[in-house]
C-alpha cells in the first residue's frame, strides 16, 4: 500500500464468443459475454462483481487475470498493461493474481493428495520438492486452518469448507496480491460459509491482499465488499460503495436486485419488486440492455439509445437514462 | 476470531495408509461385483496354469516338436485328458503351453495399442484445432478399413510369425484407444482443476500427463481389459489362417485351424483351444466391468 | 392430535448400510402439518430434510435404506405399511413433488406437452378408476385426451406460463430455467395434491427468478388451498414463503416455530447460530458469527444431543440424553435441555 494508484484497473474490457450456425459453421454473430467494461480495484480493497447468471461476472473475472483471452481491452495490473505481455510473461505475472473457485471439489485434482496440490505451485515456480516443500505446505495448511494429518488426504474425504480451503492455501503458496474469487461460498451451508468468510477476510488483512469478488449473493456482497459494481448482460449498470448501493441503490436492476434478496429480518419489510421475465440469451441491438424488463417508466430512449456509465455523485456512477449527466 | 478446523482428529494418517485406505475401498466394491470376482478367480487360475504349466503338463515335448504319429487322433481319455491332434501331441499339453503364449501376445498388443492410442488421443484432445483434425482424420483412415484385414494385410506385408502379428494387430487396434482418450481429455480440459493448474502457471505437458490424463486413466484401462481378450482372439483368428505363430509353437488359434479338417468326428481337437480362449476373453470382460469402481477413488459407496 | 392432521410423522428412524459402516441418518423426526399449513424445513447438507421428505413418499432404495423405528401417518393411515402398488397410487392421488434441478427432471426428447399429458393421464386414469365405475362406461379415449389437453392448458396458465397453447408444443431446451421449474410445479400439480413437497425449488435459480417463483407458489396455496412441505437451505426463502418452520440438525428436528416468532426468539443453540451466521447489514468485518466444528459423523453420532459437541451451552445432560420436545410458547417446541425443567 505505498500509493494511491490502485492495483488493478481494467478498461474496455470486452469478450466476444462467436456464435456459430448454419452451413460450414461459419460465425453468425457474437455473444457479447463482457462489453466494454471498466473498472478499478484499490490495493487491498475489495470489488463485489454482482449479477446473475449470463451476466458475464465470471468471464470478466477470468479475463483480467487472462484465463480467458479477452477480445479487446486494457488491463492494468500494478501499472502494467497485461495485455501486452507474452505468453511467457504473463506466466509469471500470474503468481501474483490467483483465483478461488466456485464448486471446490471440482477445482481439486481428485488424483492428487491435498499435500502434492498444495506443493505443485512450490515445485512449478521455486522448484521446491521433498522436506522443504512440505514444511510450507503444513505451514499454509495451518494458515486457512486445516491440521498436519490432513496432507495425505485427498479431496473427496474432505467437506466443502475444507476443500475451499485447500483451494486457498493453493492460491496462497505463490503469494499473490490480487485473489480472484468466483462465487468462493456459493456452494456452502451458511455456518460454513460464514468460516470461509471469516479466513478470506482475516488473510487480506494479514498478507494485504486485493480481492476481486465475484458472487450473486448481495448478502454475502455486502458483507465482503468495499466497493460493488453491478452487472447485467455484459455491462455494468451501477457502481458505488457498498452503502451506497444498498442505501440508495439507483439503477432499476440494482433496486430490483436488493428487494429480491430473501431476508430474515421480520422488521425488514420492504417493499418488494419482482422482476418480468428473464435475462435471454441475447442482448437487444440497440438500447438499455435491460429495457425490456425494467420496472421503471421507461423513457423513448431506452429503447434506441444505450445509456452510457455516468457519475451521479462522488463514486457513484449509473448507467440509466432516468439519471443523466450532470 | 480463531478458526476452527472441521475435521475429527485422525492422527497417524501417512501417504501409505490414505493409499491402502482407497484401495480398500475400491476392493469393497468389487468384492460386491460378483461377476467381476468370477471373472478375477478365472484369471487368477488361468495365470497361474501359464506360469506352471511346463512343470504340470504330462507331455511339455509335444508342445516343441515332439510328434508321435502312431497316437495320432485319439479321443479324450485318462491318458491324454483332451485327446491327441493328427500328429499325435496331447492336446492338454498344448493347450496349457500355449496360455502363457496367449497372454504375451494379449499383453504386448495392448500396451502398443494404448500407448499409440493414448498418445495421439490426448495431444489431440488437448491441443485441439488443426493438430486434433489432422490426428483425427489419420485415426479416421484407420477406422475405416475393417480391422481384420487390415491387420491381415499388416502382417502378411511383415512376413508372418508371432512377433509381426503382435505389430499388425496393435497397428489396426490403437484408433479405439484414441478416440477414447480424446473424448475424456476433451471434457476434463474444461474442469475447473485444469484451469486452476493453467493459472498455477504449469505447462502442457505438466496439465496433460498430471492432471488430465490420469482421471482418464480408469476407462482406458478398464477399456484395455476388455479388449485384452479380444486382442488374444484376433490374433488366433490371424494364427488360424496361418498368419501367426508357425508350428510346432502352440497357438490356439492355429491350432483350431488343424482341428477344423477333423470336425465334427474328431470334435476334441478344435474344441479345447477354442473353450481356452473363450474362457480367457470371458473372465476378462468380466474383470473389466468390476475394475471400473477399483480405480476411481472418487466414487465412494 | 388435531383433526385437521394430514401429515404426522412420528419418532422416524432411517439408516443407510455403507462401506464406512451404518449411517443413522433419521434419528427420531417428530414434524406434523396441518392442512393449509406451509412449512419450511431448514437445515444444512446431510441434516436429513430431503430424506424426511422422501420417506413421506417412500422413494427410498431399499436397501441400502432401511425405515428401523416411527410411522408416517397421512390422514390417518400409515404411509410406511402399504405395499408398493398402493404407495404408486397413493403418490399419484396424494402427492406432488418438485425437485432442486429444473433441467434433469424433463425429458429433453418430449415436448412440453407431450410430458404434462402423461402426467395428466397418468392421474386420470388412478382417479378415474372409481369415477368410471360409478358413471358405468369408459369415457372414449379421444375424449380422455381432450379433457387432458384442457386441463394442461389450464395448469399452465395457473403456473404462469405466457402463451401456453403456443409454447406447450415446444421442447424443454427452449425453455429458461425459471419456465422449466414452472412446468415441474404444473406437473406436480396434475393430480390435484394434498400435500406439495418442494425440494429445493430456487436453489439453482437466479434470485430475481427465486423471487418469481416463490410469489408463484404463494400464489398457488392461497388459490388452490394448497399444503407445502418446503425444503431449503436458505432461512431467507422460509421467512418469504412459509408459515410455519422446522429447522432439523443431523437427523432431527430442533425447534418447531412460527416463521417470525423463530426469527425473532430462536430457542435453540443451532438456530441461534444459524441465524447469526448469515452475512447482513450489521456483521462486522472478519466476525461473522459461525458454529464451530462440523456435522457429525452419522456412522458414529455423538450421544444424547447431536449437537452438543459444537455446542456453546452443553451441559452433561447433554452427553447423556436425547431432549425432548418443550414447548414454550403457543407453537413453539424446541427439543433442548435448556428449556427442558430439570436441567
């Protein structure tokens, strides 16, 4: 944390998958998974990545540390632009992001023991083998809280809590600065999850790390997140901090969003707004992506026009027609 | 907050013991198979025949040249178990000397075939685009000619003998093991570990032979035990026709072929090497089924 | 017992043979609904709420299952001594189930149609049993099948579907998830239920189409008089949807309550740290409340309480003895030795 530029900042970051059909295979057309999105992290903050499935959250998250090949964008990492780094740079650039995955189980090799998947890092990078290898593994098995007799195991004697933590002591062993965490508790019961949580916190603040994370939970984005960007159909429709997103959340999707997030507060009986329909497949070619479910009183623009990402306050930016510029 | 580990404590645990404890399980489930378990005693028995066999055999001559034609063509009796052929060599004799022939040559076939197979299988399947299309097209050329006679015309080209019958099969045989082991990389080069390895920062070679090919390694080798047997079929089908092994060796397939002039009156002469490879590529079909659940140490029931 | 009853089960006991030896998964469920009612049974992975469910219905395999001790009774009658030509009726007339994964439960080779008539027919034809003999004469098949597309036109539209007489012919690949777990709950509907279990009907759904559904299902019980037994992990599905809930920690129910009573006044050690669990407005960074420990082993359960080794409040009673209901409050009933009057 020695200045204020932040660690990670993404611009027009854009990832088309082709659509292919018809005679011979040829492209039809593209799916625009991300379309033009930027944003940016702060050292040892973290950006909740929110939205549903098909919204493009995960590929976003795995362009930035280039597990996916984005189509088109710049991307700064620590003042470096990744994108114009080869293939061989960029493998060693990768020590410093990680990524944490959704279904632990299958981000484990099942043929491995916990011991020889937590080592393979040590032994790719540092060429670390035998005794010494093992002494950091025990180390960093006992940093995400798991014991010594757990080395020899493997994933599938383990419960899903333990086998995210084996994934983190992975992700850990290069000891990275920016952890990209794919929905890290999606598949967790609640006082598991609640463990987890709790040791990604306690790791930021012990090895300062960055987090980008990526999740459809509010509740659990509210909890983690410093700062939120909303995403719906490849774009990002709102940003702030997290206050501000869940005190006075701007965007339509983003309200709607909120009010759907089951509570168990009795108190908390708000109003609640259901959205029509669901996210197609497509986004439409022209317009507000999200015009054709939107709630609110649509203006003739919405249809026609794409509304641009513009800031309505310090920190608060909003892609909405109902909120233009200033 | 301190956290808390989950686990109950269960100290002593070793490389060893978490090996042995899946392999334990992998036993359980087998021994419920009871088929497989059929299928593992026959085999056990037959191996067992093809180690001892030149010390058990009442005639180990007859299976190296030793003919005796005033015995020729007897029927089945005390005295040779499974009557003599028209030379007059027990027929017990050979059948029991040629086991340990018919595992070699089952043996040999396989492992050539899986490892060409496996090989252009998995740089196909991982690499993908034109190095998949041209792999595959090739093992395409190879599938469409029909196996048989292709394997014929292989080791008729080689000259005959056992040895070129083993290339000529294994030659024909390795397209299956590709295809299969396309298909498996294919799907595992999605799974989130090999991603998470690609992100790791290990090159091809490391994500290919450590993380993929080895949860592939369970249907191909469950495929290799089925084909084994019909492996040792071809080649006595190639032996039969003459192809294969050269008299005196105690090929079964070729020494089904004497006995086809001799059927159905002197029935035993065919019979007893075919009943030996049916019993053979039987118990190994079976033992592949059961094989599955052995070797996946995921499947826990 | 109340007479309106339709579901009581009682002291239910369910094991499983392994090669680990044998898991006692159901050690004694006590739950009992009412008509009308709409529980929400909660608990985490392995807790034992999708097997009560399936002993309802008894689609069990046994073995390696086995039912050791405990009735279910539905309107009375014990569900768990019919044989199993009754139980397929009884399941046809009496039942309907929705499951977590809208994707796996259609036959992607049917059309819509095609599935929701057989459903439909299939409950004709177990109801209509009687109703033909009392009439004397078998309506004509065609005429079967036309009253059968009308009623699947009917579901449909209860269900929510927009244009159902068009996209009734289409497949289930082109239908989104949310329109898929719809026409489940149609299907599950075909047969005029008693009693509607729901397992897990939002889990794999996008929380704006969780939203969707569970006002659907709301929709249905007030329109339709409908009972719901409904499974989840979520607290938050429970306090939107249900009226009543049962919250079960491995193998057993541990408070019964009233959805904002059991929010509000949670009695029991393990609701009260599920609650505090979740992530919210007011939990601070790094200190989210969580339950130490993990569930247990049910080859081997703990003794007494199942919960007392995690458990903050463990008294030595605890180690020796299984708690039994209290009650205390009007529909309050908490199985903990902390409220019991002799601790």
């Amino acid at each position: 944390m020695t200045n204020g530029s932040p660690l990670l900042e993404v611009r027009h970051l854009k990832k088309y998958f082709p659509i292919r059909g018809g005679f011979l295979n040829r492209r039809v057309g593209d799916l625009k998974a991300v379309d033009d999105v930027s944003f940016s992290v702060p050292r040892g903050k973290t950006l909740g990545l929110v939205g549903e499935s098909g919204s493009g959250k995960t590929t976003a998250g795995k362009c930035v540390i280039r597990l996916i090949e984005p189509t088109a964008g710049e991307i700064y990492f620590d003042g470096v632009d990744l994108m114009t780094l080869s293939d061989r740079e960029m493998r060693r650039r990768r020590l410093d992001m990680q990524m944490i995955y959704q279904s632990p189980a299958a981000s484990l090799n099942g043929r491995m023991t916990i011991g020889q998947i937590i080592a393979e890092p040590l032994w790719i990078h540092e060429r670390l083998r035998g005794r010494q290898a093992k002494e950091r593994v025990m180390e960093l098995l006992h940093v995400v809280g798991l014991k010594d007799e757990h080395y020899y195991r493997y994933p599938h004697e383990f419960s899903g809590g333990q086998q995210q933590r084996v994934g983190i002591a992975r992700a850990l062993a290069v000891n990275p600065r920016l952890l990209v965490l794919d929905e890290p508790t999606s598949a967790l019961d609640v006082s598991v999850q609640a463990q987890v949580l709790n040791l990604l916190q306690r790791l930021q603040d012990e090895f300062e790390l960055t987090f980008l994370f990526i999740s459809h939970d509010l509740g659990v984005v509210r909890h983690m997140c410093d700062d939120v960007a909303l995403m719906y159909m490849g774009v990002i429709v709102e940003v702030a901090d997290f206050e501000t997103i869940f005190e006075e959340p701007k965007h339509p999707y983003t309200q709607a969003l909120i009010s759907a997030i089951p509570e168990i507060d009795p108190a908390a009986s708000r109003e609640e707004i259901v959205l029509q329909g669901e996210l197609s497949a497509r986004q439409p070619v022209q317009g507000c992506p999200f015009a054709p479910r939107c709630p609110a009183n649509k203006l003739d623009i919405c249809e026609t026009i794409r509304p641009e990402l513009v800031e309505i306050q310090e920190g608060h930016q909003v892609a909405c027609h109902l909120y233009p510029a200033p | 907050m301190v956290e808390q580990s989950e686990s109950p404590v269960q100290s002593q645990y070793t490389l060893a013991s978490a090996r042995w404890e899946n392999f334990r399980r992998g036993v359980y489930r087998f021994r419920r198979n009871m088929l497989s378990m059929v299928g593992l005693g026959i085999l056990v028995v037959i191996i067992i025949v093809a180690v001892i066999a030149p010390i058990i055999v009442p005639y180990p001559g007859d299976a190296t040249g030793d003919v005796h034609p005033l015995d020729r063509l007897q029927a089945p009796s005390s005295e040779h178990y499974f009557g003599t052929d028209k030379v007059g060599r027990d027929i017990f004799s050979r059948v029991l000397m040629g086991t340990g022939l018919a595992l070699q040559v089952g043996t040999v076939i396989i492992l050539l075939a899986a490892g060409i197979g496996v090989t252009i299988g998995g740089v196909g399947g991982y690499f993908g685009g034109w190095i998949d299309d041209i792999l595959m097209r090739f093992t395409d050329i190879f599938l469409t000619v029909p196996a048989l006679i292709l394997a014929i015309a292989i080791t008729a080209a080689l000259g005959r003998g056992i040895i070129n019958t083993m290339i000529g099969i294994a030659l024909v045989w390795w397209p299956g093991f590709a295809r299969l082991t396309r298909s498996l990389v294919l799907s595992l080069r999605e799974e989130p570990f090999v991603e998470a390895a690609r992100g790791l920062g290990a090159n091809h070679a490391r994500i290919l032979f450590r993380h993929i090919l080895p949860n592939a390694v369970s249907p191909i080798i469950v495929k290799m035990s089925t084909d084994f047997g019909f492996a040792v079929l071809t080649a006595a089908a190639l032996g039969f026709i003459g192809l294969g092994a050269q008299p005196p060796t105690p090929e079964w397939g070729a020494m089904i072929n004497d006995g086809r002039a001799y059927f159905p009156d002197e029935w035993w002469v065919a019979t007893f090497p075919g009943m030996a490879i049916f019993l053979l590529v039987f118990s190994l079909n079976l033992l592949g089924d059961g094989l599955r659940d052995v070797l996946d140490p995921r499947a826990r029931r | 017992m109340p007479e309106d009853t339709l579901l009581d089960i009682q002291d239910l006991h369910l094991q499983f043979k392994t090669f680990d030896g044998t898991a006692k998964v159901l050690a004694g469920v006590n739950l009992s609904m009412r008509r009308g009612d709409v529980l929400g049974l909660v608990g985490e992975t392995g807790c034992g709420k999708t097997m009560t469910a399936l002993s309802v219905a008894r689609l069990i395999p046994m073995p390696p299952g086995e039912i050791t001790r405990g009735r279910v009774l539905f309107n009375g009658e014990d569900v768990l001594l019919k044989s199993d030509d009754e139980m397929q009726q009884f399941r046809a007339r009496h039942l309907g189930m929705i499951f977590q994964d809208p994707v796996t439960n259609l036959n992607p080779l049917f059309s819509i149609r095609e599935q929701l008539m057989d459903a439909v027919l299939y409950r004709q034809e177990i109801n209509g049993r009687a109703a033909a003999r009392w009439r004397g004469f078998m309506p004509s098949v065609r005429q079967k099948r036309r009253e059968a597309f009308a009623r699947v036109v009917d579901l449909m539209r209860l269900v929510g579907i927009p244009e159902a007489e068009r996209r009734i012919h289409e497949y289930p690949h082109q239908f989104s998830g949310g329109m898929r777990q719809r026409v489940l709950i149609a299907m599950a509907l075909a047969g005029d239920p008693d009693l509607l279990i729901a397992d897990e009907p939002t889990t794999a759904l996008d929380v704006t189409i969780q939203a969707q559904i569970l006002r659907l299902i709301r929709q249905l019980v007030d329109q339709l008089h409908l009972t719901v037994l409904l499974i989840t992990h979520n607290l938050g599905v429970v306090a939107r949807t249900c009226e009543r809930v049962a919250v079960m920690y491995a193998g057993r129910v541990v408070e019964e309550a009233p959805v904002a009573e059991l929010f509000r006044n949670p009695q029991h050690p393990y609701t009260q740290g599920l609650i505090k669990a979740l992530p919210g407005k007011h939990t601070a960074r790094g200190e989210l409340q969580n339950i130490p420990g993990t569930i247990p082993n049910l080859n081997d359960p703990p003794p007494g309480c199942r919960f007392h080794p995690r458990c903050a409040q463990v008294m030595d009673v605890c180690r020796r003895e299984v708690p039994g209901m209290v009650t205390i409050g009007p529909d309050h009933h908490v199985y903990c030795h902390l409220h019991s009057e002799t601790p």
